[in-house]
C-alpha cells in the first residue's frame, strides 16, 4: 500500500525532519512510503503551483494520505486533502 505525506512545509524550517520522521514511521508500519519533500527537492527552484502540481500528480500514485500535524494550515496540503477527498482516498 503506497502512502503519500502530507504537511505543511512553506513558513516552517523543520519540514524535512518531520517528513523524514513520518516517513520512518509508516515505513516501519509496513507501508510504502511517498515523501513529497524528498520528491521535490530537485525541482526547489520552480514556482510553487508547478511543485504542487507535481505533488497532486504523486498523490494521484497513492492508496491512502497520511496527513501531519497541522497541516490544515497549509495552502499546499489543504489543496491535498481536497484533491484526496474527491478521489476519495483513505486517510491513516
């Protein structure tokens, strides 16, 4: 089961860390795990509307979304939960 990361990540300097530690964990939980922030990082340099049209095409590789603390503050991650909730994804 493939599961995609979700958080916030502009305005925060810890997104790596806590992406990685999320990673961790549903990796451990057995599941194959889609990082965005890993994803991403050779494309830093693009706006962010064509970083997270990438990220909404990973999400669309995905069974389920696991969404982190906070992340309803994110523009990024609520334009994911939208996107996970009309193609009604299972969240974990």
């Amino acid at each position: 089961m493939r599961v995609y990361i979700s958080g916030a990540v502009t305005g925060t300097e810890d997104y790596k860390e806590r992406f990685a530690e999320a990673e961790k964990i549903l990796s451990e939980r057995g599941y194959e795990v889609v990082n965005p922030v890993k994803e991403m990082e050779q494309f830093a340099d693009d706006s962010w509307l064509d970083i997270m049209n990438r990220c909404l095409l990973l999400l669309d590789t995905c069974d389920r979304v696991y969404f982190m603390s906070g992340w309803s503050k994110s523009r990024g991650a609520c334009m994911e939960f939208g996107y996970a909730v009309g193609k009604g994804m299972m969240q974990i």
